[in-house]
C-alpha cells in the first residue's frame, strides 16, 4: 500500500481494488441491491429491519420506550440485517432504504403500508404517530429538532471518521486519527457543556434528541464503541458521564441495547425480537443452551 505521503491523487479517481479496511467486502462506490432477497414480514404493526449498532439501537429503544408507556400499537417485529455480511444490499431492503443503511422500518398499522429510512426520521415519525418525545411547543420542538439534527450531523465524523481511522483502517494514519479524535472530543465537549445546566438534551424532559444522541456518546464514553474512551480521555466530561449513566438505567434502554446485537455478551444479544418475552427466552445463551 502506498505510504499516505507519498500519494498523489490521479485526474479521475476509479475504483480497481477493495478499500475500507474491515469492511472492504462491502464498500462499493454505487447504489442498488447486489442481489435478490425479499424481507420477511411478521405479524407486529411495526417492522423493523435493523443491527445493534449505534443507530440501530436508537430505534429500537424508541420502540421499548414506547411500550413501556403503554402503546400497545408500538409492538414490533426486529428482523436481522447483517451489514458485515452485505444483507443491506438485498432487494428487498434496498427497496426500503435506497441509501442501503440500516435501521429502517415499515409501518404496516394502515391500509397503505409506509416506509421510513434514516435513523433520524425513524424516530420524528414514531414520535408524532404516538405523541410522545417530542414537544409540541413551538420552542421547545426547534430545541429538540436542533440537537437531534446536531447527532445526525456529528456521528458521521464519530463513526466514519474516528471510528474508522482509529479503529477500522487498515493502516494508522496519524493525520486522519488526529483530525477526527479532535472533532470527537470537540463534540463530547458540546454535550458536556449543554448538560451543565440540562438534565437531558433538549431541556428538563427526555426525548428523542436524547435517544438519538446517547447510543453514540454512551458508546464512547463506556468505551463500547472502538475501545477508546482512555485514548479519548473521557473522564473529562462530567456531565456526559451523569446523562450517560442516568439513560443507562431506563429498562427500555437496557432492552433496546439488546436488539439485533450481535456482539458482546452472548446474554446480551437478542438477534431477533418477536415478542416482550423474547429478552427472556430468545437471548444467544438460551439459543445456545437450550437453557
């Protein structure tokens, strides 16, 4: 591989080998499905297609919080997509999400089933369908807009850029791991000083900002995401620490957390979620065990 240094860029970049590191297999620089595979469909109002990254578990632990208040048209189907693996890519998905990113969900509780992608929009919808997490107040909805589109805007320079350089990269670029631990550490620093005088994102209520923007910067912080929260140096960010923990302990997050994960724990993963006794009796272990 040419040293970075060393590299000249050409008059038209092409694409004549794998690039991405670990997911080089699956980095293309085109749209559309690779091959044919319907989704399944199952029996809940809510579809959802989705893996337990930080995006992915934003959704779900809508989703949780929903049913924990009671709205039993919340219920939901959690299908697998294994983005390590290409499913993205299926017909079926891409037919659903044209931008191949998880998570996304149908809504099947109408006569016209209605599609929702990006995880951002996924939680506006769910939030005006059910009426809860977002305030209604003219005020207080462009607060709680502005920090959800803030996360929206910032995680791509967490994940792809710090995440992937640090991480993923198949060689370590000192220039690039510098340029985005810059940027994550300026980010942890907005919220920390946001949360001096917030209890939550957005104000004084939990909402949608929150449950955007805690699977990101918990994984950071608890060193869940890229192992780094020593190389980041964390423990600087107080109030980040108090939010974290304070989110950490809701029961639909800690469900929610378990939603199409595929690492960690083997009591942690719920690959598939059909149903609240699921977290009980579908978890790897049990799959595994038997038991």
């Amino acid at each position: 591989m040419t040293a970075s240094f060393d590299y000249v860029p050409p008059k038209i970049w092409s694409w004549d080998k794998p690039n991405g590191g670990r997911f080089a297999n699956i980095n293309r620089p085109i749209a559309g499905p690779t091959h044919d595979r319907e989704l399944p469909v199952g029996r809940h109002p809510l579809q959802l297609y989705s893996q337990g990254t930080p995006n992915g578990v934003k959704v779900a632990v809508m989703l949780e919080e929903l049913l924990a208040l009671g709205h039993s048209d919340a219920e939901y189907d959690a299908w697998l997509i294994r983005i390590d693996r290409g499913d993205q890519f299926g017909s079926g998905f891409v037919a659903l999400s044209p931008n191949s990113k998880i998570p996304a969900l149908l809504d099947q509780s109408g006569p016209t089933p209605i599609r929702v992608f990006e995880s951002g929009a996924i939680l506006i919808y769910l939030a005006e369908k059910f009426g809860v997490f977002l305030p209604t107040g003219l005020g207080a909805r462009a607060e709680c807009l502005s920090w959800l589109f803030w996360q929206a805007g910032s995680a791509p320079y967490v994940g792809g850029g710090f995440g992937h350089f640090y991480a993923y990269a198949p060689t370590k670029i000192e220039y690039a791991i510098d340029r985005f631990a810059m940027e994550a550490k300026r980010q942890l620093d907005v919220l920390d000083r946001r949360l001096e005088t917030n209890k939550f994102i957005a104000g004084s209520d939990y909402t949608i900002a929150d449950i955007a923007a805690w699977p990101w910067y918990a994984g950071l912080t608890r060193g869940w995401l890229y192992e780094a929260a020593e190389f980041l140096q964390v423990q600087e960010y107080k109030n980040v620490a108090r939010w974290v923990d304070a989110i950490a302990e809701r029961p639909a997050v800690r469900r929610g957390r378990m939603v199409n994960r595929v690492n960690g724990e083997a009591s942690s993963q719920l690959h598939e979620r059909h149903d609240a006794s699921d977290f009980e009796t579908k978890t790897q272990d049990k799959l595994v065990t038997g038991r």
